[in-house]
C-alpha cells in the first residue's frame, strides 16, 4: 500500500498446558512460553507499530506471591523493548540470585514474567491516545484474584456511545471513554456479579471463605459471562482476556470481520491473528492450525480443561477481505495464492490499457507488499505472451524462416525494479511546498529501463488516498520519461469508510469519494449531496437496525470506469508529461480470488453490522458540516 495507513492489531495468546518443570526437561528452559511469546508478537510486528504489550499469569500461587505481570511499550521498537526489558528483570534476578537457575519452583515465585498463561499484543492505535496507557492488554484489578481481568483485541466497536450508556445504567463510572475501557468493564461487571453469586451459593452449601476459592475457579461458567457481556456488542472484534485465576478466552465477533486461528496439543493452547505464526513458531502443519468459528470463543479453564463454544449466533460471514489483500502477512499458503490471483485477473484491463503491447511495455510493483500480485500479474503475462507466439508460429503454417521463429520466441515479459523505497523520510518542515518536495523524494527510481515508447505498468495492492501517488510516484515515473504509466490496483475502489479496525474513518480522505465529488459536480449533480445529507439526518434517532446507508446513490450515476478515469485525472497534474491510467480490481474479481473472505464494506458499502450504516452516514454528515471528528 502506498499510502501509510494505520491498521488493525494483532494478539497472541498461549497455554501451557503442563507445569514449568516439563518445559524445563523436555526444552530446556522454563522461559519456554516467554521466549514463544517473543517469537509470535515479533511475526506479527506488522499488525502493530504504534505500541505493545505482554501480560502473564502464574497458576496456583501462595498468597502474598505475586502472579500477574505486565509490561507495556510505546518505544520506537516496542516489541524489543518489551522482551529486553523482560530479560534485563529475569537476569538480574538469576545473577543475584543463583541459587534460582536450576530451581523451576523458584523460578515461577520468584521471577516475574514466568508464568503458565500469556498474552501479548501488538498495536496500531485507531482511536483514543497513542500513550502508553492505550496499550493494551488492559487491567482490572481486584483483591479478590477471580476477579482481575486482563484484556487485549484486535476490534472497533461502532456502537460505544451505546455500550458506554449501559455501563451508566448499571452504575458504573468509567474512567475513559474508549470502546476497550467499555468493554473490559463490561465484561468484568458481569465477572463480578458472577464470582458473587457462586460465593453466595457456596456459602449457603457451607463453606467457608479459604475453601470457596478454588470452587469459585471451577465453577466460573467464562461462555455465560461473555454472552451476557456481548449481547449488545456491534462491531469486529478477536478479543482476548485472562482471568486472575488462570482461565483464559479468546473470542471472535459474529461475522468472523476480524481474523482469530489457533492450534492445540497436549501441552500447549495457542492463539494468533495469523496463521504461518502458529505455525512458524510451533513448528506445525497447515491443516493443524484451525481458524476460530465466527461468533464462538476459545475457553481454557484453570484445569486446563478446553472448549470452544458458541457465544453469539455467527451472522452470514464477511471477513476482512483487507486481510488477504494486504494487512495479514503473505506467508500464509492461501493468502499467497489469493494475491497471485489478483494480479492475474487484472491482466484483462492491463492489456486492454497498453493496446496489448507487451513488446513495448515494462512491468514492475511498488510497495513490496504489492509483490505477490505482481508475480499473478506476470504469470498472465507470461500466458498471453504464450498464446500469442502459437498463434503466430501457427499462422506460419510450417513457412517461417529460422530467423523469424527465433525472433518470435525471443519476446519476454519486460520486468524490472522501478521504485525503491530509500528510507522514511519524516517531513520535520511543517510548510507545505517544502513538505511535498520531502515525500516526492521517498522513492528512488532506477534510470536507463525505460524507452520513450514504451508503457510502464506498476501494480499497487491498494490506493486510499492517493497521496503518495500524486506527490511522489507518478511525478518519479515520469522522470523516466514512459509514454504512459499505467497504475494498477490489486484491490477495488475504496469509496466508504472501515468502522471495524482499520484507520479509514473520513470520507474526504478517500481518493474515491473525491472523484465522485468532481464528477458530481461536472455533471451538474452536486445537488444530490444535500438530498443524502437530509436522508442521512433524518436517520439519526433511528435504531441502527433501521438505517440505511444513503452514501451508496451518490456514485450511483456513475460507472467504475468513470470514476477510475476521474481518479487518474486527480493524480497527474500538468507538470506529469506521460499519458496517466488508474485501473482497479473489480469487485467480482477480489471475490473470486478471496471466496471465503468476502466481507467488502470499504468497497461497496455494505456493512456487515447493522452500526456500520450509522457510521457511514455520519462520516458523510461530518463531511458535509466540516466536521473533522470521527465518525464512531
């Protein structure tokens, strides 16, 4: 992508199943979860810049002993930080105290950190502050160890002004307003009310106080919980939490938006937003790590008791067809050849852009992450190329001279490294002409591959805003002076905003909706802006079951092509001398690569929860009124 947009987040979570003392014997050290920890929040540091945060907790503890942990990081490299700031603690405590190196039972109830239940979190932060106190995972502190809850997602929630009511009926004072602080302190009132009625049951049956806890611990019933807790809950959301006494979740939203895998044995229970983390760090084969059914959560009990259980009825499934495009990484076996797939669906449109003129044509991708398309792109190259010498070798009908055959095999796809990104360059001068000469210099191109005849075809994995395109790559391609430079997107047009995770939250930022704006108004259409913001106030007492996205019957009057032409005109200016052409993946091709990936809000509008209408519509509101507030 080569715009910089902030993005989802990324959990780990894992079990050990078997005390300290067998990782110790069969591995070698007790750090095994720490070090496992460590190695899946590094694989997947591209889910999350902004922050990270580890959390354990030690099972079966002494009073007095302390079982929870936590570390927390906003550093430039927090996930380094994070674990050097671990080692540094379990160091010191093992060089002053060397009697603890060959002890496990030391060990745990000495040292920090090295605990049987972890959780780990990387970060994009999409709303609230980028402080460390936004990190997650989240904690809810109580003395009455049941009680403590530790929380971290992957989520958005569309509905917390809702949520955030409800914590208020219930009598309830929050101390932010963000939807992880609502929803922790929703789940941990219905953990409170839960943890006191079997007390008071236990009570009656006659126990005293010291023998009701590890009873409280058996009988926590964590599905009950979480149903009464996500009943209202609107948005996508991999959610995962510990409990003080060692049970532990992970739960997955209704129509599986956000992405949750795991892998179980008998020693271990993990869970990942990506699966090659599982299984790169576990050593494990494709089939053995599982994808967590939309709607249900993955429970670890105390005893180590597991189970996976519906809590929500799953909606018809719509997950983030962004994950495949670009945000997951594409080691993952079907991802890789879902991407590949995009690029090959695209060579229609590419050919029909250079007139099928492959001879004169030079192919090449920018960012790296558009890598893996750009091998599907050429593939189909490759393919036509194909057909095209047996046809003419054919319609020589055994006639062609030597020269000429050789001449007609010789014609290879012309690919080369264009665009090389040199370093994030950072625009410390605020002023704005001296800024975009900074970002125009963020690639690199390489000279002397291009002719003045031929096409340049760059295959991008997605355009959001357009911004790095106009200031920067399209006015760096042309130095190269190309007849025409084709730009081409793995994904469709992004023309709505994402309330589920990723940082798309204005619709003016969209390079999309801009274009629709300037056909509108060419068309002598602008009047249609007005008649949606009225629809859209109108809808705003409504509840979200009844809203309707009115968005969409703006660029109803226009084709994809239209807008794709508007779009290239955006992006080139006067001072680009080459032809400019913007292509787009259709929708019906990012289906057929992604079949089981299909939810496409950004793309179509069409919101898999009934809070996303209500989000769009009040983006466009904020639009209109000038308002530069989110809109969830």
């Amino acid at each position: 992508m080569s715009d910089a947009l902030k993005h989802e987040c990324g959990i780990a979570h894992i079990r050990l199943l078997k005390p300290l003392e067998f990782y110790k014997e069969k591995y070698g050290t007790a750090f095994y979860g720490v070090n496992k920890m460590y190695l899946m929040m590094e694989k997947q540091h591209n889910r999350g810049q902004d922050g990270a945060g580890f959390a354990s907790i030690k099972l079966d503890t002494k009073p007095g002993e302390r079982y929870i942990s936590r570390v927390r990081s906003i550093a430039q490299q927090p996930i380094q930080d994070i674990f050097a700031q671990i080692n540094a603690r379990i160091n010191k405590e093992l060089t002053d105290h060397p009697e603890y190196l060959n002890d496990v039972a030391l060990q745990k109830s000495k040292i920090p950190y090295i605990g049987e239940v972890l959780l780990g979190h990387v970060r994009y932060g999409t709303f609230g502050k980028n402080s460390v106190e936004s990190v997650h995972p989240f904690l809810r502190q109580n003395n009455w160890m049941h009680r403590n809850l530790i929380l971290a997602g992957n989520f958005n929630m569309t509905n917390v002004k809702e949520l955030f009511k409800n914590l208020l009926d219930l009598g309830q004072h929050p101390k932010e307003y963000t939807d992880t602080i609502t929803i922790m302190e929703k789940i941990g009132h219905f953990l409170d009310d839960a943890v006191a009625k079997i007390y008071k049951k236990l009570k009656k049956e006659g126990y005293n106080k010291n023998e009701c806890s590890p009873l409280i611990a058996e009988r926590l019933n964590v599905a009950k919980i979480l149903r009464r807790a996500a009943k209202n809950w609107d948005g996508g959301y991999a959610m995962a939490g510990l409990l003080g006494h060692g049970d532990s979740f992970v739960l997955r939203d209704p129509a599986g938006i956000r992405p949750t895998y795991y892998y179980q044995d008998d020693e271990v229970v993990v869970v990942a937003s990506e699966r090659p983390v599982i299984q790169t760090v576990f050593n494990v084969d494709f089939d053995q790590v599982k994808e967590l059914e939309p709607g249900h959560a993955i429970i670890t009990k105390k005893s180590g008791e597991v189970s996976i259980q519906e809590i929500l009825k799953p909606l018809e499934r719509k997950a983030c067809s962004f994950e495949r495009i670009y945000f997951s990484r594409g080691s993952d076996a079907e991802i890789y050849q879902e991407r590949k797939e995009l690029g090959k669906l695209l060579m229609p449109k590419v050919l029909e852009a250079i007139n099928n003129d492959t001879e004169n044509s030079v192919f090449s991708y920018i960012p790296n992450t558009a890598e893996t398309s750009f091998f599907g792109m050429i593939e189909a190259v490759d393919e036509h190329l194909n057909q095209k010498k047996t046809k003419a070798i054919i319609a020589g009908d055994g006639k062609l001279s030597k020269e000429r055959v050789i001449e007609i095999l010789s014609e290879r796809t012309r690919i080369e490294k264009i665009a090389i990104k040199d370093v994030k360059l950072r625009t410390f001068i605020t002023e704005d002409s001296s800024r975009d000469d900074l970002v125009a210099h963020v690639y690199d191109v390489t000279y002397g591959v291009i002719k003045p005849t031929d096409n340049l075809v760059i295959i991008d994995d997605s355009i959001v805003r357009g911004t790095t395109l106009k200031k920067s790559i399209i006015k760096m391609m042309d130095r190269l002076h190309p007849k025409k430079i084709v730009v081409v997107s793995s994904a469709p047009q992004i023309r709505y905003p994402d309330c589920y995770g990723i940082d798309m939250a204005n619709l003016e930022g969209l390079v999309a909706f801009r274009a629709m704006l300037a056909l509108l108004k060419e068309n002598n259409k602008y009047h249609l802006i007005e008649e949606v913001y009225n629809k859209c106030k109108k809808q705003i007492d409504l509840h979200d079951s009844e809203v309707k996205n009115f968005v969409k019957e703006l660029y109803d009057p226009f084709t994809d092509d239209e807008i794709s032409d508007k779009i290239s005109e955006l992006l080139s200016d006067e001072t680009v001398n080459a032809e400019v052409k913007i292509l787009f993946q259709p929708v019906s091709n990012l289906h057929k690569a992604c079949p089981n990936n299909l939810g496409d809000w950004y793309f179509t509008g069409n919101y898999p929860t009934v809070g996303g209408n209500r989000v769009v519509n009040r983006a466009f509101i904020n639009f209109y009124e000038g308002n530069n507030e989110r809109a969830y």
